[in-house]
C-alpha cells in the first residue's frame, strides 16, 4: 500500500500557483503589506475615501488636460494663452509621470504593468511632451504640433476609472461573433448594391467603378448620403429607396445584440475591488471569508463607509 494512501490531504491536488491575475490592474501582482500595499489600494482600488478622491482627482486633470489640447488647436486661443498652455501642459505633464511613476513602484510586477494596455496608454499620455523636447531632430521630419496633439490619447485614461466602460467592453467581447457576423452580411449586400447600382447608373451619372459604387452603397445604407453622388435613373432611385429603408434595420441589428449582452451579463450584488492574496483575483462580496476561486482565506476588507 503506498506511504500516503490513507491520508486525504494527499490526495487532494495541490493548488496551483500560476492562478490568474486582475484584469483590473492588468495582471501586475498586489503587494502583501507594508506601504506599497497602501498605495496600491488607493491606486489601483476605489472601496476606500482615499482611492475615490485618488480616482475623481484624475478624472478632472485628464477632462482639464484634454480641453488645455483642444483650446490650444484654436488659433486665436494659442496666440492670446500659448504661455499659459504650455504651463499647464507641463504641469500635467509631471502629475501624470508621478502617477506612472506610482504604479510601477507599488505592483508586484512592474514590467507587466509597462506592457498592459493601461500601462501603454499612460506612457502615451505623457511621452509626446517629452519627444518634443527630447528629440529635436523630429522637427525636420514631423510638426511638433502634432506629437502635442497625441496628448489627447489621455481620454482613453477614462475607460480605467469608470466602471462602465469594462462592462461596455465586455458586452461587446461577448457579442462580437454576432457582429462580425452581421458585419460580413452587411458588406455582401453593399458589394452587390453597388454592382448593381454600377450596371444601372454606369460612368455618365458618376458611379465610374465598382469601387466608387460601393462607396455610395455604404454611405446610403448607414443613412449617411453624403450626396456627392446620386443616382439619376428611375430604376437607380428605387433601388436607393429600398437601401435607405434597408439601413434603419441595419442601425438597429448591432445595438440590439450588445444591448442584451448587458441584459444577459449579471453583475455582482456588491461589487468590490477586495482582492485575495493568494491567487489576486478581485471583485470579492464584502462578507465573503474565502475566495470563490481558490478558496484561500481573504484579508479584512479595507474600505470607507463614506466611499460608497
């Protein structure tokens, strides 16, 4: 009889280390104490009074920052304040790297962080600024103007602090199959409306190539009728009447499937950013004891009763 047969726990399976990481934080590791653990709680975590403020504080300097982008395109705004905007550009410019700085210290995993897709679009909130200083050189090859018009990329910084974006994201995940889908039946029809619309109109009323047939194609059928080019004939114009009734049924096909996406996703009763220590997946009830997925046992929860 083998030495451990008796004995229950050995024939349990060993849990497994390689567990999946937060999607949350981009799978870069919590820290199990001391102050990177505070930190990254109010960073990367949103249950306490310190991480909400954290989290509405860089919502405004990003809404700030993407309007100073804006205004500073405006000719007249950039001759009367272009001081004033570069202030505060790189004002922004330091907060921005602080808080990039931040991340990257208080994760377990840093360089995953780097390579996550939030980790880039940080690095791309604040790498123009730096090109356009750092490299002058760019100037014989590119306007400068346009490595400062990629700040606005810090807009994409919002889909990491509000909620609804992950759930919009995840609908769409979930029901890209069916819009693929419904994508490729849409292009077969316009391909062969404007073939038709080609073989009907031809070169003399402006549809010169199949090309610029389909061009109309999906412009009419997305409801959009540019009117640069319309057809003349009585049988164009009715195929063109049923292509504007088609496209409202066109509109509607796509938002009814992420829509019941949304309807069919069941989100937590109590959402929380409550992460387990042990295999770092987050969302955890507020009451629960262990985790759902590794059944380790979970920390006390760190929250503020006002944060809600």
């Amino acid at each position: 009889m083998p030495e451990n047969a008796a004995d229950p726990a050995a024939r349990r399976p060993r849990r497994s280390t390689a567990a999946p990481l937060p999607p949350e934080s981009g799978g870069v590791g919590r820290p199990i104490e001391g102050w990177r653990l505070r930190m990254y709680i109010i960073i990367f975590e949103s249950d306490t009074r310190a991480g909400r403020a954290f989290d509405l504080a860089l919502l405004v300097l990003i809404l700030l920052s993407v309007t100073i982008v804006m205004l500073d395109s405006i000719g007249s705004f950039n001759l009367r304040f272009e001081p004033w905007f570069n202030a505060l550009e790189w004002l922004f410019t330091v907060l921005f790297t602080l808080e990039y700085l931040a991340r990257l210290v208080c994760v377990r995993h840093p360089m995953r962080y780097a390579r996550s897709v939030f980790g880039i679009i940080d690095l791309l909130a604040i790498l123009p600024t730096y090109l356009a200083i750092l490299v002058p050189g760019l100037q014989a090859l590119l306007n400068v103007r346009v490595l400062r018009l990629l700040r606005i990329f810090r807009i994409l910084k919002l889909g990491a602090y509000v909620a609804e974006y992950g759930a919009l994201g995840r609908a769409i995940a979930a029901s890209r199959r069916k819009i693929l889908v419904f994508l490729s039946f849409v292009l077969m029809v316009v391909m062969v409306m404007g073939t038709l619309m080609y073989v009907i109109e031809g070169p003399a009323n402006g549809f010169t190539s199949i090309p610029v047939s389909v061009y109309w194609a999906i412009s009419t059928m997305t409801t959009v009728g540019f009117g640069d080019i319309t057809p003349k004939t009585d049988l164009g114009r009715l195929l063109a009447s049923a292509m504007m009734l088609l496209g409202w049924g066109t509109l509607a096909v796509p938002t009814g499937i992420v829509s019941a996406e949304f309807t069919a996703q069941k989100a937590p009763r109590h959402p929380t950013t409550r992460t387990c220590h042990e295999c770092l997946s987050e969302g955890h009830a507020p009451l629960a004891r262990y985790c759902s997925d590794c059944g380790a046992e979970l920390p006390a929860w760190v929250h503020d009763d006002s944060a809600g």
